[in-house]
C-alpha cells in the first residue's frame, strides 16, 4: 500500500488549512493509500544551523546538531512513498515552522555526497496553501522548487489554494485538494514501477564538456 505524509505546517487544528488537508487524506485514502498526518507545533524542530555552507559533508541524516524531534519527523518521509506539503500563508511564505522544516530536509537532500542519492528522491509530493491574499501562489512555487530541488517527484494536478476564510465553501478548493491526495497516490505508484534512483552525480563531465567545444567547433 501507499503511504502518503501530510505535513501540515498550521498551527490551528480545525482552521482552514487544515479543512484542505483532511480533504486530500480522503483523496489519499480513496485511491487506496494510506496517510498520516504529522501536525508540525507538536513537535520542537530548531532553525537549521547551515553546517553545509562550512563544509558538504558536515551535513548528513540523522542531522547530528540538535536533539529535537526533527529526525524522528524526517524519517516518517524517508518510509513514505510521498507527503503532502500544506501551510498558511505568512507573508507571501509558508509558515515558520514548516520553513524550518524545509530547511531542515537539506540533511536528506545532502546525503547525495554520501550515499550517493537524495533520502527523498523519487517521492512524491503535493501541496496546499491558504492565505487571504496572492500570496499563496508565492508560498506554492517556494514549496514546490524546492522539494524538486531535492529529487521530489510533483505530478500533474499537485496543487489546491483557497483565500476563503472557511475553504470548504470554496468548492474549486475542496475539489483541488482531494486530487492532490489522489495524484500523489497515482504518482507514487508510477514512480514505484520506474525503480531507480533520478539524479546521477557522477555524470562524466570532462567528456560532457569536450562534447560542447566539439560541437562549438563545428
């Protein structure tokens, strides 16, 4: 079975943002996948401490800085077939504590420099914002380059937006929202058929660099 993360990234239980997430799930559980959601102001995650800007390999999974529960959160992706990103919109941005969260994953991202793959890539990923201005579209292209970025896998259809105080009287919201939980299913199942890992770093670049004067040359 698939299994699909909501990390939701608000701090209010029953507001909006989480209305679309426990939309998705049932998209989620209707395409036969099963979910959990993980509800991030439960958790103590600290702002990342950069150590991969001193040196690459200083930055790993498990992050070795801080004995909060950011490890134990990131393992719940690394077991999952995908997540489902979902936040209000401070500022023209996802919430604080899904920021750090982000910020944090660089550890699952980095281990490409030493285990020679992202610990997230080939997942899957949607996405759900709620804000009362247009900076929902501002928090979902921050969300969604990023998680790429990292090897995520975003199919079609990964988005779902409301500005309605109450998103369920949005019903072009409610309606986006169970298929991100839908397609991320789908996706997951498709990316489980393709294997393998997506990025190589050890693409042969002297060759790939003589390839490009030789054809300069021409």
């Amino acid at each position: 079975m698939v299994k699909i993360v909501i990390v939701n990234g608000s701090p209010h239980e029953n507001g909006a943002t989480s209305k679309l997430a426990r939309v998705a799930a049932r998209g989620v559980e209707d395409a036969g996948g099963s979910v959990e959601e993980v509800r991030l102001y439960a958790y103590r995650i600290n702002p990342c401490m950069g150590c991969v800007s001193e040196d690459v390999k200083k930055c790993y999974f498990p992050c070795p800085v801080f004995n909060d529960d950011f490890n134990d959160v990131a393992k719940k992706l690394i077991d999952s077939d995908g997540f489902i990103l979902a936040t209000p919109v401070y500022w023209y941005a996802s919430s604080g504590v899904l920021k750090n969260f982000i910020d944090r994953l660089t550890s699952l991202e980095n281990m490409i420099f030493h285990a020679g793959r992202s610990l997230l890539d080939g997942k899957v990923a949607g996405f759900i914002a709620v804000g009362a201005d247009s900076g929902v579209m501002m928090a979902l292209s921050y969300m969604m380059i990023v998680m790429n970025s990292m090897g995520v896998l975003i199919p079609p259809w990964a988005i779902a937006y409301t500005h309605s105080v109450d998103p369920l009287e949005d019903e072009q919201a409610v309606r986006d929202a169970y298929n991100v939980g839908l397609n991320v299913v789908r996706a997951a199942l498709l990316a489980r058929r393709s294997g393998g890992v997506w990025y190589r770093p050890d693409v042969p670049i002297d060759y790939l660099r003589s390839v490009d004067v030789a054809q300069q040359a021409r």
